[in-house]
C-alpha cells in the first residue's frame, strides 16, 4: 500500500512538472480552406506561418483542408484552434456565439470588397437585365462568396437566371483568370471583386473591362477562433499577425504573398446585407 501510494505521488509530482513542457510543445493548429486550390493556399500561407513562429515563440501548422465545413466542423471540435474563413462562414458561425473574429484581412487598407458583373468594354450589354451568351464564369460553388454567391445574387436582383441566360456557368480557380478571360473575349461576362480590378497588376485587363453589376460592401476574409480556447497563444498569434505590416519584414512577406495586412476585427456578428442573406439561403435551397 505504502509502495502503491508512493508511486502514485511521483505520477502526480512528474505531471505537475512536465505538463506545462507538454503543452507549451503543442503547436497551433491553424486551418485555411483550399478553394480548390490547395497549392497555392499552401504556398500563400507557409512564409506567414514561419514568420508568426519566430515572433510568436511557438510551433504553428498550417493545415489546407478541403473546404468550409470541413474548416468548421474542425473548429467546433477544437481541432483546429485559428480558421480562416469567407464573411459568409464567419457570419454562419460566429452566430452561434461561441467564435470570436480575431482579425480580418485588410486590402489597401479597406477591410471590405465589393463584388462586379463584368463585361468586355465592346460588348452590346449595358445592364445586368440584358445578359445573355455562351459563358458565365464564376469561382468556386457553394464555397466563394464573391466570386459564386453574389454574383449569382446580382443576376436574381437583375430578375435573370444565369443557368438560363446563359449556354453555360463555368468555374474558375482564380478571379485573375477570369478577368483575362472576359478582357481577351473568352467569355461573355464573369465575376470578380474589387480587390483584383483595382489591383495595380491588373491595370491592363482592367481597361479592357466594364462593370455591369456591382454589389454592396462585404466584409473580407477574418480570422475565426473558439471562445476561451488556447486564449493565450489565440491572442499573441492574432497580435502578431496584425503587427506584421508594421515591421519591414513582416510587411514583405505580406506583400510577396498578396495581402496587404490584417486588423482588429470586433466580436460582434458578421455585417451582411440581411436582404443578401435571404437570397443566399435560396441559392442554397435551390442547389439542393
């Protein structure tokens, strides 16, 4: 008995010592959905995380997982402690009120974006209403809330079906890619946000574009973590990440990989167009 306790008491007496060790050696799990484009999310993401390492003075993964609801289902299990997510998933779980937006992604300094209907600068259409042709080319479904929800959403407020208007929707991985097509007259019309028409790089394609529809401000992307959750190492990564535009270094990387910084983003739910949400709960319905 004496022996048995005695053993019990050095069980005791280890854990107290090395489960601090242990759980400081537990990395951040941080997951960003793939869009499928998982590579590029990849490379986007890794020189971030290796910066946010140093800084932060622990170990962070970086996991590209399938989509959305494999990014929320993960969080709701705590298996992923950071997720970065579209206003619309943000929107969708910080509703349920235990996530907390630790920061939202910054694009020459605006935390919002529109999304554009455009067409070629010759084309005869002058109004959403008039669209027609072979191709609507969108971004990736049921996930991309600029590039997939709203744009089908302007087209339903214009009083059009785009499966119908048009021969074919047809999905893209990239915004920029859809741009060129609409600029060189692969496709009739497509969608694209702000971000990528006012993008400096863009400057040719742009010209070469005009905008039939164009949505209401929407919030960019944020940061989404579980409430009172690893709230220490939650808070020193979003500290750090948020500082990261403010240091020469930190501010190349963000530059090298397309962002332009990240700030605070408050607890309060998600602003949405409320009258956007109802049209996007019917997309949802019909693509059922």
């Amino acid at each position: 008995m004496i022996i048995r306790r005695l053993r019990i008491g050095i069980i005791l007496f280890l854990l107290i010592q090395f489960t601090p060790k242990l759980l400081s050696a537990v990395p951040l799990q941080l997951a960003v959905p793939a869009m499928q484009s998982g590579l590029s999310k990849l490379e986007q993401w890794t020189p971030i995380v290796e910066y946010l390492e140093e800084e932060c003075s622990f170990e962070i993964d970086l996991l590209i997982v399938k989509d959305h609801k494999k990014l929320i289902e993960g969080l709701r299990d705590r298996f992923y402690d950071i997720g970065f997510m579209n206003a619309l998933w943000e929107h969708r779980l910080i509703s349920e009120g235990d996530f907390i937006s630790g920061a939202r992604l910054s694009v020459g300094g605006d935390t919002h974006f529109t999304s554009h209907i455009v067409v070629n600068k010759d084309s005869v259409f002058r109004k959403m209403n008039e669209l027609t042709g072979e191709y609507l080319a969108l971004t990736v479904p049921q996930e991309s809330l600029g590039g997939y929800y709203i744009p089908l959403l302007l087209c339903m407020n214009a009083g059009i079906e785009a499966s119908e208007v048009f021969r074919q929707v047809v999905f893209s991985e990239t915004y920029m890619s859809i741009l060129k097509g609409v600029a060189f007259g692969v496709v009739e019309a497509g969608a694209v946000t702000s971000d990528v028409l006012e993008s400096p790089e863009m400057e040719e394609y742009r010209s070469e574009v005009r905008s039939v529809g164009i949505s209401k401000p929407i919030p960019q992307w944020a940061l989404v973590a579980y409430r009172d959750h690893k709230t220490e190492r939650v808070n020193r990564f979003i500290s750090e990440i948020v500082g990261m535009n403010s240091e020469p270094a930190g501010l190349e990387i963000l530059e090298e990989v397309g962002f332009t910084g990240f700030v605070p983003a408050g607890n309060d739910l998600v602003h949405i167009p409320p009258d956007y949400l109802d049209v996007i709960g019917e997309i949802d319905a019909l693509s059922r």
